[in-house]
C-alpha cells in the first residue's frame, strides 16, 4: 500500500502558468496524495483559479486544503514551513505554481527513497523550459544537470559552498528530516539554500536520481530568471539571500579557505551584475563582500554561456536536431577509435556543454581522467578538477569545450597531452 504524500504548492502571480502545474499534479501516477496549496496573496487571478478546481482537485487527492495570505509577505521560507508543518504523510514535496511535474516523479522520487531509506533528500534533474511552454508540447531536450545517480560524496560542502548544486523543484524530503534538522530559515526568505547547507554540515545523506522528473520553467515570474523588467531587484536579493546563507556556515571553515570560497562566490555575482548591466547590483556586492575580502583586488574576465550562444545560432529546431543526429554519429565513431586505443581522455571546460560531454563518453564506455576548469565546476560530480594553472597529469586527449577562446587555450593545453580537440568542430559541425 502507498503511503502518503504531502504536496506542498505555493503560488503567487501564477495564473498563467497554473494550469499546467495543476494537470501536472493531477496527472501524478502515484496515487495517495494530499494536495496543500498556500497563495502568497496574488493580485492576479491564481487565487480564484484554485478555488474554482477545488471540487475537481478533492476528487483526486485525499485531501486538498487551500489558504491564502491576508497580504504579501514574499517569504518562500515562511510560506513552506506553514504548509510542511499541516501535512501529515511520510514525504513531503514542495512546488512553485510555475513548475509542471512529469507523470512519474512522485512515483520516482518514493521509489528512491524507498531503496535509500538512509537518504534525508531525494533530488534529480529537470527539464528547463521558456516561458511559453505548454503542458503536452515536446520537451526542448535541455536538461540542467546529467550525471550519474548516486549519493552525495563528502566533497557536498565543498561543492555548495561554491554554489547551489541541489535543484529545488526535484527534491523529495522525508518528513522526519525536518523534525530532526529544523524548518526553513524564515529570516532567510530562499528557503532551499541554506538548508542544503545545514543538512551537508550536519552529515544528512543526499542521493541524486539521474531522470528528468520536473518541468522547471523560467518565466517573468521564477526567482531564478533575472532577464525580465525586475531582474535586477531578483539579483540583489539572491546576492544578500545566498550570502547571509552561506556565511552562517562558512565560519566553521579557516580563514584561508573562507577566502577562496568568498572570492570565487564574489566573482559569480559580479558576472552576473555585468551580465544584466546592473550598477546597483555591482554597488551592493561590493558593500556586503567588503567585509570578507579585498574587492578592488578581485578581477572580472566575462562570461558567457556557450552552450546557448551556440543553439541561438541554429536556424530553426529541425536544423539543431539535424546536427545533434550527425553530431552522435561522430562522437560515437571517435570514442570508439579511443576504446580500442586505450587513450587516456579530460575535458577543459566544465559548464553545460562539458558535462553533457562526460556524460556521453559515460555512456559509450570512454573514462574521463579528470576535467580542467575554474575550482568548484565539478560540483555537479565527483570527477578530479584541476585548475589551468596546477601540474596537469599527462593524457592522451584534452577535448575543448571552450568554444569562444580555443586558439588561445588550446596553445596551452597542448603541452600538457598529446591530441588537443576543438569541441565545436567534433560536435557541431554543420551547425553554424
């Protein structure tokens, strides 16, 4: 017998999209369910869409309660603990009113949980979606993170301590952890973050399923989607939002390796200020990581994202699936040469491209020594990173993925392996 499931689901603003996140919920294979929605007081129709659903909604969970805020408190922390707090199954499963959940993810994050009972979070990938997706239309393919599932190693704090590498909407709690560990951090208004960091700090088991389970969608609405008119205001509370998290745990650390951390966590947000040209954002980083660091000793090279500089390239869909089709069939003819060669294979660049690269040479049997990258990229692994600049071991291949400066890396790569590959031209050829 199936035991229960609390759904957590806030809303705020989210008429939109709350359709779609509805049928999602509704269409769950798994079937004993109670479904617990809280709107954060939205000034558009979200509220009178829910209650309007309540009839169909009680006929397919267990029970369904609904509440809404007297006025906006933007607490997510708040908000979640209020819910988690009334629910009474053995799981608990949080969502925002933009994310859409595949059929089997409930029924998928159980079953995990059921096999790694030690586990105090299940989390897995997603799919990420504009903002005009539609429930029911094919999925773009572009997943956040693929990797091998597994639990957690203990470079967790490392890693996190780097940068959040949990993907909220695919997590899956057992109810005791929040009696054990404590509720959301309610003067921290992000709930996930800080604690990620709480249960890595204080030895919780995390175990990674590595499928697709959620539809995350980065509309107007997603905190995470700072390309829209209040990206800015977005930026500015994840930088104090991230920062007050991690400086409640980084204390344990020396002050020497609080001062790595700092700095590469300085770096990411001032790219990220560059990125959306926000000079207020610049002005509060520099006030609030003052008191950690030297600022003005900190340099900025840009950044960009490869991987979507690429596809925004193509001209159309067809043509990208095109490219993928004839980019498998030479990726598999060349990883196969390197199995019968016995060649020993790195990566040089650790973002999207990278990791889906080391995931298909996984898949086709070809061992990744290790990847070279800026200190932290491996986060979404277990692989050996290594700094440009540290004593590299000797491989056969370092393959490229650094699209937009290959001449230049690649004069420097090639003394540290045999065989420098341009990832663009092995990959996506034909496709620019």
């Amino acid at each position: 017998m199936e035991e229960l499931v609390s759904v957590c689901l806030l809303t705020y603003n989210h008429a939109k999209y709350l359709g779609d996140t509805l049928r999602g919920l509704v269409e769950q294979t798994y079937h004993n369910i109670e479904l617990l929605i809280l709107d954060d007081c939205s000034v558009d129709t979200t509220y009178e869409i829910i209650t309007e659903k309540l009839d169909i909604l009680g006929q397919r969970f267990v029970r369904v309660e609904c509440m809404q805020n007297a006025q906006n408190t933007g607490n997510i922390s708040l908000n979640c603990n209020m819910l988690i707090k009334k629910g009474k199954g053995k799981w608990v499963r949080t969502l925002g009113g933009d994310d859409i959940l595949l059929p089997n993810c409930i029924s998928d994050l159980v079953q995990a949980s059921i096999e790694h009972p030690d586990a105090a979070v299940i989390h897995a990938d997603v799919f990420i979606e504009k903002e005009d997706f539609t429930y029911g239309n094919a999925f773009s393919g572009h997943r956040l993170q693929e990797r091998v599932s597994g639990y957690e190693d203990k470079k967790l704090k490392e890693n996190l301590l780097y940068a959040d590498c949990i993907c909220a909407p695919t997590t899956l709690f057992l109810k005791e952890t929040f009696e054990k560990y404590g509720y959301y951090d309610e003067q921290i208004a992000w709930e996930d973050y800080e604690y990620w960091l709480r249960l890595a700090f204080s030895g919780a088991n995390f175990y990674y399923l590595d499928k697709p389970v959620v539809v995350w969608r980065q509309g107007d609405t997603s905190i995470s989607n700072r390309d829209t008119k209040d990206g800015e205001n977005k930026l500015i509370r994840w930088i104090r939002m991230e920062t007050a998290a991690k400086e409640k745990y980084i204390k344990q650390l020396t002050l020497e390796e609080q001062k790595k951390y700092w700095e590469y966590t300085y770096r990411y947000f001032a790219r990220e200020c560059q990125r959306i040209s926000s000079d207020e954002g610049l002005l509060v980083l520099n006030s609030i990581y003052q008191q950690f660091i030297d600022v003005s000793a900190i340099k900025i090279s840009p950044f960009v994202e490869n991987l979507d500089w690429l596809l925004n390239k193509a001209k159309n869909e067809a043509e990208i699936l095109s490219s993928w089709i004839d980019a498998y069939s030479r990726m598999q003819t060349i990883f196969n040469e390197w199995i019968m060669q016995n060649k020993k294979v790195a990566i040089f660049g650790y973002g999207r491209i990278g990791r889906r690269l080391h995931k298909e040479l996984c898949n086709a049997n070809v061992k990744v020594e290790f990847v070279i990258d800026y200190p932290g990229y491996n986060k979404f692994s277990t692989i050996p990173l290594f700094t440009l600049d540290e004593d590299i071991p000797k491989v056969d291949v370092i393959i490229n993925t650094a699209i937009d400066a290959y001449e230049e890396i690649s004069a420097r790569l090639c003394r540290k392996c045999d065989e420098v590959i341009d990832f663009k031209t092995m990959v996506f050829k034909g496709l620019l």
